[in-house]
C-alpha cells in the first residue's frame, strides 16, 4: 500500500505556493484559431498549429480514410507485426522533404530524442548540447554515455571550447533546436556547421519549430540557412505545424536509419504510429510542402503583431518566427505575466504566461504563437486585449 502520498502533497503544496502549478484548460473544441473551452470561446494563440493544418478538412479526410482503410491501432510495434506500407510511405516522405536518404518515425519527436544519442554515441564518443535544447534532447544525452559538453544558448565561442575540449573522441556530435521553442530564436546554423566541420563534428537540429515553417518549401531550418546538405541529422515532430497529432521522426543517412531501426528503444518498444495518424500526416506533410501561401499567411501574422506589440511599448525578443516572447522581467515579471494572461482569457483570448523554471529566473514571459489560420482580425483582437489586460491588471 502507498504510504508516501502524503509527502506527495507537501511538494505539490510547495509547487502551488512558488506560483508554479500549471493548470490544463479544459476545451471542448477541435484545435483552430478560434476555440471553445469550459468557459466560453476564445482565440487561441498558444497552439503549435502554424499552418493551421490541426484541423484542415484534408488531413481529417485522408485521417478517416486511413482509419477506415487500416483500422484503429497496430497493436503491435513495427518490428514484429506493426508496419503498414503507409509507415514506409510517410518515412520515405519526410526523407524527401528534407533532402536526407532516409527517415524512422518514432511515436513522437521526444522518442526520436530518447533514441538518437544512446545508438549513436558510446564512452569513446562527445555529444555538444546548447543550453536552451529542448527536454527530450537532455533526456536523450543523458541515456547515452558519451561525454556531454554544453555551451550557453547560440554562443559560438563557448561551442568552439567545447570542440577543442571534445578532440580526441572518436565520434562528436554537436545538437542544436533549430528554433528555440520559449525565445522563437533560429539557431546559428551557418557558424555552427562551419565549426563542426572545422573540429571534425557532426550536427544535429531538432526541428520540431521549424519543419513545415523555415525555408523552402517548409523544409526547416538547414534550407532557410541553405545549409541542408551540412546538416547531418533533423529530428522533428508530426506534433506541431504538420497536423499537430502526434509522431516524430529522424531523418538522415540510411546508415543512421537502419541502426536506429536495430536500436532505437523507444522504436523498437513502443507501439506504431496509429495507422489514422499516419494518413493524416501524409496529407499534411503535402499541404506544407506546397503550402508557400499559408507560410505567407503566417510571416504577415507574425510580422503584424510584432510590429503593433512593439509600437503599444511591449518588450518582445526580437526575430520573425511566428513565436513570439512578450516579456515581463524583473522581479514582479512573473506575477505580472501570469495576472495579464489570465485576465486576457477573460477578454476571450488565450494566451500562456511561463515563468522560472520553464525560463530563467527573471525572465518571465507570455509566449504568443502565430498561426496561418489567424486572420489579421484576430491578431488585432490579439494585441487589443495585450492593451486593455495590462491597464486592467496595472489599476487593480
Ligand atoms: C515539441 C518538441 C519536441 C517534442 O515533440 P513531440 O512529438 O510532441 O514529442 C521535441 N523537440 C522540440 C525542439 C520540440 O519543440
């Protein structure tokens, strides 16, 4: 019988008295641009719905398709009964989106994370992180046991340290997001390449921000850098711009495939990718490639809002990715983050306040995400109610 729920409640009381209890809103709508939660309609700008694709008629089409043509489930992971030639489709896919011999889908991006390091790199080997990498890439170096150097956010000296520290290891692998998820910063990858190249590393971007978004065609970070054939290995997610459901990949050499495909735990281990979900992915993944009018659509939304958040007097990180930081530094910052956040909801707009730990101490933030769904109606409702919440909550 469980006897420690009690010292459960302590740390969960201490979570709740550091302002730190994160609560789920409960909607009742699909994903969109405009939802419904349990209290009332509101806009939504904290999805990961860029392209809007989450609930495109498309995808929800090719999805009931693929459920009714393939089933429910696979029950089963892909190496004993669980690959549908539709699994090999979409892999072959993402490889040719992004210009890469070959792919593996994981059940979600943090797998392709959880996989990537262990199979790759053993003791003789380094693998060189940024700062700011996603969870799952922490995770994901900390299962292997290679030797782990970090350097601070996007800062090139501190990586070319970390090079000359790593010399010797038979394999070195510098990781980097390709965007940077709480700051929408695009990673250096000019420098970076150029480094790893000169230091003898290897590179691998965790796209999941970026895929379907940067570059031509969609194709992420490395081709809006023009730097795809330097890249060495893109991790990325079916989770954010193409169709928002869940499933991650990676894709690189065939070499890197296969060994990931013998490997891989979260692969070998964990159950297939719903057969609905791939169908639904493939459609999406063909909507963003040839989907230059909705990444128009998104920059202009992005743009706008910057543009009228700045001239309101808000303090925003400075870029063009469709995340967009609004922060409240200092002290009061993360009150103040989290009393405007939920006074906007009122004003029907759902926006999300982070503060330490998700982001450093001091550097709270409402992090806004614009989506190719949004209309410039919207995003001016947007910024009106960022006006109005922070008079409201400043005269209180
Ligand atoms: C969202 C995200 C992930 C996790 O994606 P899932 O497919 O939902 O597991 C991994 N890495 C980065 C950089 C992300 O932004």
């Amino acid at each position: 019988m469980m006897n420690f729920s009690n010292e459960l409640r302590d740390e969960l009381d201490e979570i709740e008295a550091a302002g730190l209890t994160k609560r789920e809103r409960l909607l009742t709508s699909p994903q969109g641009a405009h939802i419904t939660t349990v209290q009332g309609p509101a806009l939504n700008f904290c999805a990961n719905n860029y392209l809007g694709l989450a609930n495109h008629p498309e995808v929800v089409a090719a999805a009931h398709e693929g459920l009714d043509g393939m089933g429910f489930g696979t029950a089963s992971v892909r190496f004993i009964c669980g690959t549908h030639t539709q699994h090999r489709e979409l892999e072959k896919e993402i490889a040719e989106f992004l210009g890469t011999e070959d792919a593996i889908l994981f059940p979600s991006a943090f797998d392709a994370n959880g996989a990537l390091f262990e199979v790759l790199l053993g003791n003789e080997d380094a693998v060189i992180s940024d700062s700011l990498n996603h969870a799952s890439i922490i995770d994901g170096v900390r299962l292997s046991k290679a030797k782990r150097f970090r350097y601070e956010n996007r800062n090139m000296a501190e990586l070319e340290q970390c090079l000359k520290d790593a010399q010797g290891s038979r394999r070195i692998l510098v990781v980097t997001d390709g965007v940077f998820s709480m700051d929408g910063y695009i990673a250096p990858l000019a420098e970076i390449t150029a480094l790893a190249e000169q230091y003898g590393a290897a590179v691998a971007v965790d796209d999941s921000h970026a895929t379907g978004i940067l570059g031509s065609h969609g194709a992420g970070t490395p081709a809006h850098a023009g730097l795809s054939d330097r890249v060495d290995i893109v991790t990325g997610t079916l989770g954010k711009a193409l169709g928002g459901a869940s499933g991650g990949f990676v894709a690189s050499t065939g070499e890197v495939v296969e060994l990931l495909k013998q490997r891989g735990r979260p692969y070998l281990f964990s159950n297939a990718v719903a057969p609905s979900l791939v169908a639904g992915a493939r459609t999406a993944l063909r909507l963003a490639r040839e989907g230059d009018d909705l990444r128009e659509r998104l920059t202009k939304n992005a743009e706008h809002f910057r543009s009228r958040m700045t001239e309101a007097g808000f303090d925003l990180l400075p870029g063009s990715h469709p995340i967009v930081a609004v922060m409240f530094p200092g002290e009061d910052g993360a009150r103040q983050a989290s009393a405007i956040a939920e006074d906007m909801l009122k004003l029907g707009v759902y926006v999300i306040a982070f503060s330490f730990p998700v982001v450093p101490q001091g550097r709270a933030r409402i992090r806004v995400q614009l989506s190719a769904a949004h209309s410039e109606a919207d995003v001016d409702a947007c910024v009106d109610a960022f006006i109005a919440s922070r008079d409201r909550v400043a005269h209180r």
